[in-house]
C-alpha cells in the first residue's frame, strides 16, 4: 500500500503515524464523524468487466448547507492515496489543522467527505472474496465510483471544493478533465499529471513482481500470507516513503537505523492484503492526464514536496503543465529534517496556508 503504508513506514517511533491503514479509535475520537455506505448498481468497468453491486464507503463531517436555490454548496471531498482510506484524514496531523474553528476547513463551513477508493478499505476489493476475479479497475473507474456517490447518492451538482494525497492528488487531476465544471477548486498534493513511468513505474513494478514470485500466493489463491512477497513490497514500500534529513537526523547511528527500518516493514506488513495490494499499485496503468490538461479550468493549487522520492523535485512537468493550465498555481515545499518526503503530504501545517489562500480566492 502506497500512501497509508508510505506514511506508517515513515514515521519515527516517538511520532504516531500520520495515517496507518486503518486509522486508530484514538485519533478518530476527537472528530465527530459519520460512516456510511452508496450502492451503486451493475456498475462497468473500463475493462468490460462488471458488478452488480460496487459499494462505496464513505465518511462525513459537519453538516451540508444549501444556498437560496436548494442546491448543496460546502461540500469538500478528500481524496486517500493508494492503500488508504478515507479515514486516515481523521489523523492529528491532517484534522487537527484544518478542521477545528477558524481552520481552513472549519466544520462550522464546510461538509467533508472522505471516500474509500474502490479496492481500498469498507468499498469492495478483491479481498472480500473475488480474489485475482475482482474487475481490473483503474484511475477512471474510481472517480467515476466518486463522481455517482455524490451526484446520485448525495445529491451534490457543485462541489465547493476537491483535493487529494497522492493517488488521490492523481485523482484530482482525472477530475479536473472528466468533470471540469464540477468542483469550484482542486488541490492535489504529492503527484504528478504524467503517466506513471521511470522510475516511478519501476519501483511499483518489483513490487507486484515480488509478490507474484512467491510460490505462496499461488495465483491469488493464497491460503496464508505470501510472506515473501508481502516482505518484499514492504520494504520497497518503505524505501519509496523515506525522508532523507528527517531519517539522517532521527536515527544517526547504524544500529538505530536499521532497528527503525526492520521494526516499520514488519508492522506494515500485517497491514496488507496481497491481492489488494496488487490492484492498488496496478490501478494507475493507465493514468496519463499530460495530452488533456488544457481542460483542466478550475482554480488549482498543486503542492509537491522537495524531499519527495516518488515526484523528485528535479523534474520539469509542473512547469510545462502550469503553463498549460487555465488558472494553476504550483509550489514546492522546501526540503528540511522536519518534511516527511512523500508522507508530506498529509502534514497539513506545510500547506494549510495555501489551501486557506485556495479557498479565499475562490470564495
């Protein structure tokens, strides 16, 4: 899992995790917040396949309110990146900034709501039963998944607000070209509008490839863990998620290093489900936004992180797709021993200033 398990890999062992693959009870009960499931009928994917019943889980905050015409218009949907769930943004280090009174998000305003991702924890994955038999769903299929949970489900025409933390921040991007006059603004954080290749594509690659070695998993039939191969994309997982001076400066000794590293692959594996893994990290195939970005018109604050391993800062995409961009701001957080590389993105006191500043000039 991608930026869940990014994120409890990353952390050091005095700072809770920002957001680990089911977000703890404990940093949850601060927010008062509401689970609920959308059945969406015979949904098709892009790969022909189909379900009778896909189900969306999703969780809520605050409270919608309607403007004179009866339509919602607060609504803000926040996007997980690939192996985590909506609730993760119940975490301290996201909610704690944003949602409280006078925050950028302020309850009192706005209604959030945090969708499980198809393939991603209460909506349906191949881990429910089907198996390697699940359909072979994409980027597309899990915003259109989005798109009919608030159209038909929640009844909502405009959202006041889209953003999203790596597949989610991916995500934002498939939303500003397939729906570009439905959201008010969009902020993606931690990606990139480019096809998922290089090096990026590589490390993903070793990661399905390690788990499918492993005589274990016997095809998706596994009746135990595929240790092996789970072992293996975790700590692929973990090299991804690493933040080069936050590491330098927390574990300075050989012996605190590697104890660190051991001690975040074990528990991250108990936290993964081959095969669900498999398609998480798969989905984004056919992720390619660079040949449509012009259609991308909503106000747009991209936010990526210097000490990034995934989006490494010396590429040259943000400035050719800003330029390309109807109204598209892009900033790069500086890199220090207090960023958290790719798991930046969910530490919402490196960006809460922009996205107040997002919000304030699409009021």
């Amino acid at each position: 899992m991608l930026s869940t398990l990014l994120l409890l890999l990353a952390q050091a062992a005095p700072v809770p995790p920002l957001a680990p693959a089911t977000t703890p009870v404990a940093a949850a009960s601060r927010w008062p917040a509401r689970d609920a499931q959308f059945v969406i009928r015979d949904f098709r994917f892009r790969s022909g396949q189909s379900l009778p019943a896909l189900r969306i889980n999703y969780t809520t905050l605050g409270k919608p309110h309607r403007d004179a015409h009866g339509e919602i218009d607060n609504a803000v949907m926040i996007l997980h990146g690939t192996g985590g769930t909506g609730r993760q943004f119940l975490a301290p280090s996201f909610a704690d900034e944003l949602y409280g009174p006078g925050q950028p998000l302020d309850l009192a305003r706005y209604w959030i709501i945090l969708p499980d991702g198809i393939g991603h924890g209460k909506s349906s994955k191949p881990s429910d039963g089907l198996r390697m038999r699940f359909p072979a769903y994409d980027y597309d299929d899990m915003v259109e998944a989005q798109y009919r949970l608030l159209k038909d489900g929640l009844g909502i025409r405009r959202m006041r607000l889209i953003m999203g933390t790596s597949m989610g921040c991916m995500h934002s991007f498939v939303w500003g070209e397939t729906h570009p006059d439905f959201a008010r603004a969009l902020m993606p954080l931690a990606c990139e509008p480019v096809e998922i290749a290089g090096l990026n594509r590589m490390w993903r690659q070793l990661a399905i490839d390690g788990i499918r070695a492993d005589p274990a998993w016997a095809a998706g039939e596994y009746r135990s863990p595929p240790v092996q191969g789970i072992r293996t994309a975790a700590s692929l997982l973990f090299v991804a998620g690493a933040a080069p001076l936050y590491y330098q400066a927390q574990y300075p000794t050989r012996e605190t290093a590697a104890a660190f590293a051991r001690q975040r692959v074990a528990a991250s594996m108990a936290q993964i489900d081959a095969n669900d893994l498999l398609y998480q990290i798969d989905a984004s195939r056919t992720y390619d936004p660079w040949p449509r970005l012009e259609a991308i018109t909503a106000p747009t604050s991209w936010i990526n992180s210097a000490d990034d391993f995934i989006n490494p800062r010396g590429l040259d995409y943000p400035r050719q797709a800003i330029a390309r961009m109807k109204d598209a701001s892009f900033r790069l957080i500086p890199e220090t021993d207090d960023t958290r590389g790719h798991g930046t993105h969910t530490a919402a006191r490196f960006w809460k200033q922009d996205l107040a500043a997002l919000l304030r000039r699409t009021d």
